[in-house]
C-alpha cells in the first residue's frame, strides 16, 4: 500500500493542473492499484498489455512493479497519450522507460503487437466501456493469448452493459478460473484446473443492474 501511495501522490503531482480533477476521477481506486502492483508483481508477466493509457497512472503501477517487462500501452485520445507518456517517463528514469514502455496512440489492437512472442502475458483493461468494443479486444485476446495469461478488466459493475459483457468473458471456452472482485475481473485462460469461479466482494457495488 505504501508503495501503491508514493505513486499516487507522484504521479499526481505531475499532472496539468487543467486535467487534475479528471485525471483523479477516472484512475483505479488506490485499493486496485495495490492489487494491481502486487499481481504483477507475483506473475512477473514477460510482456504488458494496457488497454485505455488514460493519463498514466495504472501504467505507472504496472512498470513499477515489473520494470523488466515490455510494456505496452493503448490510448487513442492525443492529448491524455501525451500526458501520460510525459508523467510515466518522468517518475521512472527516463532512458531505462522508453527501452520497456511502448506509448501507442492508437486503438487496440495494432500491428504493434505482431513483434511480440512471449511465454507470460498479463493484460490490464480499462478502456471501451461498451459492450462492441469489449467484445472485438477479447475476439483478438482469445485468439493471440497463450495459455495461462492474464486478463484484468476494470469496471465490470460499470452498468448493464459491462456486467452482460463480463458475464459472456468468463463463460469463454478458454477462461477456466476468474474472479469477481466487484471493481476488479481477473480472467486466467487454459489454467490447468477444473473451470472454476470465486467471488471476493470488498464492500457492497456502486452499481446494482436492473
């Protein structure tokens, strides 16, 4: 949690003063983020896949906690990719960032990703939070994703729509242990077990579907 803080506080300190109070309502909750740290850290994943850069804060835990991986990172909007690019590379030493951390500013996926052949893989969603783009960033995962990856997907109680999206991810062929925790939706594909689904609730959902 210290850590998870530090960061927090940095990285906001960092931030335009224009973009301050946004930037701060749409990052993960501080309790996600020392999730966040400390799964990636666990999992030591060989390549990161950030969908929605947004202004850089969950990119700041990922690289912090795995600073070895190759992480990249897909923000369509200019100005936040810009934002972002400048405040990671500003907390971490610089010269050692760019070498791991691959800024796109481009909707996922992209040819980018082409270049990548790994064992590990953890990917961190919060972006498209519609059911069409969802389901077209899962075609392509489900489909490139080796056994025993990672999915987090942010925001699954978001409305009606994330939690039908959610509800069809975990039924997949290939997500064989998932978790709901209510802010948070870990997916494991091809983990050699019995399908199998847990639930860990922290406090009671912000949003209740109809």
């Amino acid at each position: 949690m210290y850590e998870s803080r530090w960061l927090f506080k940095k990285w906001v300190s960092l931030l335009p003063l224009q973009h301050k109070s946004i930037a701060i309502k749409s990052a993960i909750h501080p309790l996600d983020a020392k999730l966040l740290l400390g799964l990636t850290r666990f999992l030591e994943p060989e390549v990161i896949i950030e969908i929605g850069t947004g202004f850089g804060f969950s990119t700041t835990i990922l690289h912090h906690a795995n600073p070895k991986a190759s992480l990249l990172t897909f923000e369509s909007d200019p100005e936040r990719h810009a934002i972002a690019k400048n405040i990671s590379l500003s907390i971490h030493n610089s010269k050692y960032s760019q070498k791991h951390i691959t800024f796109i500013n481009k909707p996922f996926p992209s040819n980018t990703l082409s270049t990548f052949s790994a064992q590990s893989y953890l990917v961190f969603i919060d972006g498209g939070h519609n059911a069409q783009k969802m389901t077209s960033y899962f075609r392509w995962l489900f489909n490139y994703l080796p056994k025993e990856s990672v999915i987090v997907l942010h925001d699954i109680y978001w409305s009606r729509e994330m939690l039908q999206t959610w509800n069809a991810l975990w039924k997949n062929n290939r997500t064989t242990f998932w978790i709901d925790m209510f802010r948070l939706g870990i997916l494991v594909l091809d983990y050699p077990a019995q399908r199998k689904r847990t639930f860990l609730r922290p406090g009671p959902p912000f949003f209740i579907p109809l």
